[in-house]
C-alpha cells in the first residue's frame, strides 16, 4: 500500500478508486488502523472511492514525537487530500478519527460534501482519566489494557461469537506502538468542540451505540444540537460499532450519503 511522506510524517493509506463515485474518506479511532474499516470497503467500494488511512502514530504510519493534537492530525488529512487531488469528499470519522472530522468540518467546512461522526463526543471523558492511561501504556505497555479496551469496544455477546475476529483486532491493538498511542491519547484528552460545533455547515449524520460507555448518547445529543444540519441515528453495539454491525453502519452511511 502506499506512503505519503509530508512534514515529520509518513502516512500509510489506501485509496480504492471506483471512477465517477464519490469520495469517501474513513479516519480511524485511537489504537486501530485503517484495517478497521474492512468491512465498509467490502461492501461500500461498489458506489464509492475509498480512502483509508492509519493516522499519524498507527499502523504502519510513522510515529514521530508526541504529544499529539487534533489540528495536527486534521492537517495530516487535509495534507493527503491535496496530494491526491481529492477537493471535496464525504469524510467518516469514528471516536478519535470523529474528532478530526470534526475539527475539519469546523475549520476547513469547504473539503467537505457530507460529514459522518460515529462513536464520538465534542469533549471525551477527564484530562486525569487520560493522563493515568498514557502513564499505564507507557509503564506497562498496550497488553496491560488490551481486555478492558476490547471490553469497551464490543459488546460481551459479539466478543464470545465473533472470538477470531476479535482476536485479530486485539492483537493490532498490542502491536500499537506505545509512544504513538500514547501521544493519541492526548489528542483525546485535549480535543474540545463545544465552542466551534456551530461553524459546520455540512450535512452530518451521528451514530453512536447504544451499549458504548466512552461515547454515548447523550454525546451525539450534544453533538446534534449544536450542529445545524444534523441527525442522529443509533446503530446497535458498542464503540466499534462499525466492526460489530457492519450492515447496520454500512445502510445507514449509504441511506444518508445516497449514491
Ligand atoms: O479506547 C477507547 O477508550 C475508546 C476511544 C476513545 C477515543 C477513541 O478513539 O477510542
């Protein structure tokens, strides 16, 4: 797969051409990489072009320095959207990947035809809470909270069904590298929308799970009403509801994108 290469970064991406159909543009959350997404590309790269991307710190991108902040990874985006000519995209984001979009939707509005914020909040949980987690990962490393982080991502039910495939995405949650995450997680922790909601003008959907504890519903209410053109709608699962309900997810970005 490809690398981009701008500023202190390399960014490893994908871009499935379908010509003639819109852009859609998938970011990831803290601790995964673009594979998250396998199950939307399976069915969605029939009506769309797809770009997915491991953000700066994930998968194969490079890690440089931390800590890391939102404009940062927004501008990492935008950087590879004018690389490849791509003007105006839909752009999916989920929990942290849905901090971006939101940052994108409110400073650089004009990238964008549609907007989708799954599984996110204009402002994610305490800076103590983050703070304790970088120092856990950086004292005893992405194994020591892999189960409670798989525990928050699925629900109990998908975990005993679906054991490979959540096996598969725990073991690229512990190749995570340390450092990267770790300065991610700060992007959480500082992240903050609630004063610049109002500046989106795309047309958003929000989904949140109705079983997730980080990101909940009354995050995407807060969302909703702060964003003039929006709507919200509830996708059964946990955080990675994209992973758990891929049908689910995958009608509703199409019900909502069209095409
Ligand atoms: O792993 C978690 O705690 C859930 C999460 C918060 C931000 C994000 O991207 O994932």
């Amino acid at each position: 797969m490809p690398f981009f290469e701008h500023n202190d970064l390399r960014t490893h991406y994908e871009f499935t051409q379908n010509p003639g159909r819109p852009v859609l543009v998938f970011s990831n959350s803290l601790g995964a990489t673009l594979t998250m997404w396998d199950a939307q590309v399976a069915e969605l790269a029939a009506h769309y072009s797809i770009l997915r991307y491991d953000a700066r710190g994930h998968g194969a991108s490079s890690v440089p320095e931390g800590p890391y902040n939102v404009e940062q990874l927004s501008q990492d985006l935008l950087a590879l959207l004018d690389h490849l000519g791509l003007e105006r995209v839909h752009l999916c984001g989920l929990s942290m990947g849905g901090a971006v979009a939101q940052w994108i939707g409110a400073n650089a509005g004009d990238r964008l035809a549609k907007l989708v914020l799954a599984s996110t909040a204009a402002k994610f949980g305490t800076a103590a809470g983050w703070n304790e987690r970088i120092a856990t990962v950086l004292e005893d490393g992405m194994v020591s909270i892999a189960g409670a982080t798989m525990e928050r991502w699925f629900t109990e039910g998908f975990r005993w069904r679906e054991r490979e495939l959540v096996a598969k995405v725990r073991q690229e949650f512990e190749s995570c590298d340390p450092l990267g995450y770790t300065a991610a997680c700060a992007v959480v922790r500082d992240a903050d929308s609630r004063g610049s909601l109002e500046r989106i003008t795309a047309p958003t959907l929000i989904i949140f799970g109705p079983q997730d504890s980080t990101t909940t519903g009354i995050d995407a209410g807060f969302l909703a009403e702060h964003i003039a053109d929006s709507k919200v709608t509830e996708v059964d699962g946990a955080h990675l509801l994209n992973i758990e309900h891929p049908e689910a997810f995958n009608r509703a970005l199409r019900e909502f994108l069209g095409g």
